[in-house]
C-alpha cells in the first residue's frame, strides 16, 4: 500500500566457585548456535529460523519500517525512502539507509548486496517477490492489515519483529505508550464535552476535474482508533477486508451530515484535493462542516496505515484539533 542482545550463558554456583578458587581469568564461552537462534512463526504459519535475534534488517512496507524504528532498529534497506520520508514522519529514519526500489518491486540484488540478516515484508507484496526475496535472506511476512481487527493486527506486527529482534521489551513500552495516548485523548474528548461526536475520515486525489474521495470506514485503522477514543463513526459505506477503505465522490460526502470531517493530505502531492480540489465546488460549500467551519486537515506526514507512532501522532493531532 499506497516502521539483540547477546546473553552470556548462566553459570552455575559449583562452576563458579571453582573458577573464583583457581583465579582463572577465561572468558566466558558464548552461547551456543542452537542456544542463541531465534524461530518465529509468521503471518504464513511459517517458522523462520535466525542465527540470533536480527540486527541487520530490510523493510519493504512503510508500517514495518516503522514498527523496526520505534523499536530501536534503524533498518539498513527501506522501499521508497523518498516516499517513507515524506508519509511517514512519525518514526524517522537515521544513519546511512539504502533505497531497495519500490513497495511493490523491490530490488532482490539491491536487499542481497546489504547482507541483511532479515527482511521483513507484508502480505501485500506478492509471493513470487517474497520468494526471490528469500533466496537473499530469511524473510519474515507480516498481515499487511485486517478490518475484523485493526489494532489486534497492528500491536501483532509490533510483537513478532520484536521476537525477531531480540526487543520484546521496547515493543511492551512501545503498545503501552499508544494504550496510554488513547486513554488520555478519551478523557481530554470528554472534557471537551466531545464523547460520542461524529467524525468522518477520508483521504482524496484530484484528476482533471474530478475529486476522487476515499473514505476510511468501520474496519479501518483510523476508524478502530477514533472508536477507542469514543468518537462515532458517520460513514454507512462498506470498506474492503483488509484495510476497511471504501469509495465515493463530493456528492457522497452529503450522506455524513453535520459530522467532522478530518482528513490528512500531503504537500508532497501538489494538491490540497478537498480546500483546493473543491473550493470552486458548490456541493462541497453547501456541506454543514464546511460551513460550521468543522473540516479539520491534519499534519503531513501522519501514515493512515502505519504502526503506534503513527496512531500516536494522530490521536495528538485529532485530538488537538477538536478540541481546540
């Protein structure tokens, strides 16, 4: 679509007093190979075996990325870092990082020369490409989304890269920090006397002089979040089962009534397609949150479908912005 440790083997109490007695000074033999792999099971009920937990890590999806950054690990291969730079602003990239190519197509030569030890991709890239990707490095494919559950899908991706880089802790701290984002966005909404209201999201593209409107829906990840913050959802429109998205134009825009609508679009894109794309439109004026002054664009650079930093970073800006 379109974010390691090495452990010293315990020693017993017999060996070490007989290593204090004799006053050796040998190091500490590491772990052994079998002691310090890391297996998990992925998306694909496959298990993926590591020599140990990954340091050297491709993403190929801006939400794993993502999820890899607030964990702690700069990733050395990312798709479109241009694009992840720009979308993604939540979780930022550091230190040198390779562009393997696009989300779709990255490249295989590209991943192999990093000699990564793991690549983590999503079920939206293909299995043909998974698999040339596995003939470089272990690979391990995450749910790309799930409209039956979005934030259970979301904090699952955080917990398998962490088992499959050795940083369970950082991802509780991590799952934590977005459970308490809600908790307090819920409690600042009711303040604001705001429990319940209605918030319509979308994003949009102009062509020509159309404006496409595509509405973020029950089962989506921002429609699971504004739920959590007891906020109601507008749209009646039926989204996919994956992302929870649906479609619809200016006029559909009409069915969500006296609603908030919120949106986030990115000046990377040239257009504004709703303040710009419709200012001329006289069904969007005629609209009761355009004219109640009740359209709310949110900032660039928050990713609809990204991980916790994202969500964190949208739930301070909704939040912010409604109750302002």
């Amino acid at each position: 679509m379109k974010n390691r440790h090495m452990t010293w083997p315990v020693l017993t109490a017999a060996a070490a007093l007989a290593l204090t007695s004799c006053g050796t000074t040998e190091t500490p033999k590491k772990e052994s190979a079998a002691e310090s792999a890391v297996t998990v099971t992925d998306a694909r009920g496959k298990k993926i075996t590591l020599d140990g937990p990954a340091r050297r890590v491709v993403g190929t999806e801006w939400n794993v990325v993502e999820t890899l950054v607030t964990l702690g690990v700069q990733p050395v291969g990312v798709a479109d870092v241009k694009g992840y730079t720009a979308y993604d602003t939540a979780a930022p990239l550091t230190g040198d990082v390779k562009d393997i190519g696009t989300r779709g197509e990255p490249s295989v030569a590209t991943v192999a020369g990093l000699e990564p030890d793991l690549v983590v991709a999503t079920t939206d890239l293909s299995e043909s490409a998974v698999a040339q990707l596995s003939k470089a490095a272990p690979v391990i494919v995450v749910r790309s989304a799930d409209a039956s559950r979005q934030i259970g899908q979301m904090v699952d991706t955080v917990n398998l890269i962490a088992e499959a880089t050795g940083t369970e802790e950082k991802a509780q701290a991590e799952v934590g920090a977005f459970r308490k984002a809600v908790d307090e966005g819920r409690k600042k909404l009711e303040a604001a006397g705001l429990d319940g209201e209605e918030v319509a999201f979308a994003d949009g593209w102009k062509e020509g002089n159309q404006v496409s409107v595509r509405p973020y829906v029950k089962g989506s990840l921002i429609s699971d979040v504004n739920t959590e913050l007891g906020l109601a959802d507008p749209w009646k429109l039926t989204g996919d089962k994956a992302y929870g998205l649906a479609a619809t134009d200016v006029e559909g825009l009409t069915k969500i009534g006296d609603a908030h609508f919120a949106y986030i679009a990115n000046d990377s894109d040239g257009v504004d397609p709703f303040a710009d794309g419709l200012k001329d439109n006289a069904v969007w004026k005629s609209l009761p949150f355009v004219k109640n002054d009740e359209v709310h664009r949110l900032p660039d650079g928050i990713w609809m479908f990204g991980g916790t930093a994202s969500m964190r970073a949208y739930i301070d800006a909704l939040v912010g912005t409604l109750t302002a």
